[in-house]
C-alpha cells in the first residue's frame, strides 16, 4: 500500500514539494509564530490575489503576479504603521482588504476562469511541476540564507525594538524584509494549498513546534520534521480516501497540534 502511489511521478513531484515548502515555512513560520504575525500568514494569502488576477488578465506570469503583490502589501502594511501610527494588526487589517477587494474587483473583469488561476486559487499539491520544485528550492536557499545572515538583529528587534534602535540597527528596515520574506513564502505556499488553507502550513507546524522547543533553531528543525510528515501523510490518506489533497494535509496538521497540546513545556521557549 505504501509503494502503490509511488508508482505516479505526479505523486513523487507532490511528496517532494511538500516536503521544500515544509522547510521554507519552518524557517519563515517560526518568526511569524514567535513574534505573534499568525494574522499577516492570512493576510498575505488573501492579499496576493490582485496580482494573480492582474497577471492572468495581461497574461503573464500568475507567480510573479503574486510576489509582486506580496511584496507590495508587506511594503504596504509597513508604511501605514510607520505614518498611521496604528498598531501591526490594523495596518494588516487595512492593507489586506483593500488588496482583497482590489482583487475581487479584477476578479469580475475576468471573463471566465481557467485551469491555471482555479489552480492556483484552489490549490493543488499533486499538480506540482518541477518548475515550481526549483522555484520553491531556490527561494528556501535565499530565505534561509537571509534569515541566518540577520539572525541576531531580527532577535534583538523581535525581543527588544527600543534597545535595538539605540545600538543603531535600522528596526523599520529589518521589519519590511521580515514582511517580504513572509509574502515570499506565502505564494509559494497558495500554489500548494491555495490561498485559503497556505496559512495552516505556515503556522501550524511551527506553533506545534513551539510546544516543546527549547531555542529558536530547535523549533525551526522540529516544524519543518513536522510539516514534512504531516505533508506525507496527508498526501497518501488523500490517495487512498480519494478526498483534495490540500485540506487534507490541513486536517493533519491541525489534529497533530491537537494532540501535542498535552503535551507541552510549560516554561516555554
């Protein structure tokens, strides 16, 4: 029963990216649990539609669509705190609807939909290409790179912003590449699971995690283990119950969270 499946290239192609885009949410979710963004995960997922609608009415590119517009809303939701004031969540909570209904409203210039943007819209883990395996592999190197190259500062401004702005690090700055790298990750994730279900593979790994981490690199190694055999194991009961393979993946991650609760540290990371 376990080498049946195998026998499809479409779910090895499936297995593999699930297992990369694992990784890359490890590193990128564990940030986003850690400094409390879970909301943004949603935010970005919901937000990057004007630029897959965009891109699909000038027929381009729907993956540069939606980094565009992710890098767009990060750079957006930055600026509206800086200049507003507001707390982080209300200046998500401004950008992202307004990216949302910017989308909708192309949306409806649409004239009918396709394959290409239902896919993406909806999600599909078995119709990974190997173009999308390296493009998920080449942004893992470079969001991991970057986030280990900064890793003390992004600590220090996550832990202690007032102190990092009196040494001088430029606190705003770090922030809005935080948010971009989120966005990144985020599209990568909406061609997996689609834009409604991306949020759980960013956060619901590294929250289970968190559970039991005692440091930062522990909780990052832990979720992507985690996310990866939550991801196996959703593919093949999704093969074997015939049911859509993304909210599947879903369902175990979230029932794993479930019954590693009990089971947490209770002094925490």
């Amino acid at each position: 029963m376990l080498l049946e499946p195998l026998q499809y290239g479409f779910f090895l192609r499936g297995l593999l990216g699930v297992a990369l885009v694992s990784v890359l949410c490890a590193l990128i979710g564990s940030w986003v649990v850690l400094r409390g963004l879970s909301y943004i995960g949603d935010a970005m997922s919901h937000a990057v539609l004007p630029g897959i609608v965009g891109a699909f009415l000038l027929r381009g590119n729907l993956l540069l669509g939606a980094v565009a517009a992710a890098i767009i809303t990060a750079l957006g939701i930055g600026a509206v705190g800086r200049r507003s004031g507001l707390k982080q969540d209300s200046a998500i909570g401004i950008v992202f609807v307004g990216m949302f209904a910017l989308g909708l409203v192309l949306l409806s210039r649409a004239p009918t939909y396709t394959s290409d943007l239902a896919n993406f819209l909806i999600g599909n883990p078995l119709g990974v290409t190997a173009t999308d395996l390296w493009s998920t592999f080449i942004v893992m190197l470079l969001v991991g790179g970057i986030l280990t190259f900064i890793q003390k500062e992004l600590l220090l401004v996550s832990f202690d912003p007032t102190e990092a702005r009196a040494v001088g690090l430029p606190v705003g700055r770090l922030n809005n590449l935080l948010l971009i790298l989120i966005g990144l990750v985020v599209v990568l994730t909406v061609q997996l699971v689609g834009t409604t279900l991306s949020v759980s593979l960013l956060i619901t790994a590294a929250a289970t995690a968190r559970l039991r981490a005692r440091s930062l690199r522990g909780m990052m190694l832990a979720a992507a283990v985690i996310g990866a055999l939550c991801g196996t194991l959703g593919l093949y009961l999704s093969y074997f119950l015939d049911t859509a393979p993304g909210p599947t993946i879903v369902l175990v991650n979230t029932l794993t969270f479930l019954l590693a609760l009990p089971f947490r540290r209770r002094e925490g990371l």
